[in-house]
C-alpha cells in the first residue's frame, strides 16, 4: 500500500500540479490531490491496523507513521519492512 500511496505523490508533484501551473488545468490537482488524500488515509489507517496484528518494535512504528508524512518515505518504509520481515 506504501508504494501505491507513494505512485500517488508523484503522480500528485510530477503529472497534476505541472498541468496545473504549467498548462493552466487546475482540476487535474484537483482530482489526483482527493485520490492522494483517500490513498494517504488509508495507508495511515492499515499501517495502525498492521501494527496491531505484527508485533513492531515502538520505533519501528513510530518511523511507519512519519514515513506516510514525508514525501517518498512510504516507499523506504516498505522496503525495511521487506528487509526486516523477509
């Protein structure tokens, strides 16, 4: 779901807001800014969900949630979880 949410960002920063500055089409960040937004919630809503049912170390949790704040950190997120799950 990191990687989905993340696809999403730069869709968001690379594809609508372009449109939107560039060639004067606003409702492309419109429309990608709702789904971003959707996606952000419910990343935000399964990695709370995920750190409930798999036992996390409290900051490895800790980093899972600000990883969904910042720009491209849910796909450095995903990748230690792999790394640390296998």
């Amino acid at each position: 779901m990191g990687t989905v949410e993340g696809c999403s960002t730069l869709l968001l920063f690379f594809g609508a807001m372009p449109l939107k500055y560039l060639a004067g089409y606003p409702l492309a960040v419109t429309i990608v800014g709702a789904l971003h937004g959707v996606l952000f919630v419910l990343l935000c809503a399964l990695l709370v969900r995920g750190i409930a049912r798999v036992p996390l170390a409290p900051p490895l949790a800790a980093l899972g949630i600000a990883a969904a704040i910042v720009p491209f950190g849910p796909f450095l997120y995903d990748r230690k979880l792999r790394a640390l799950l296998g």
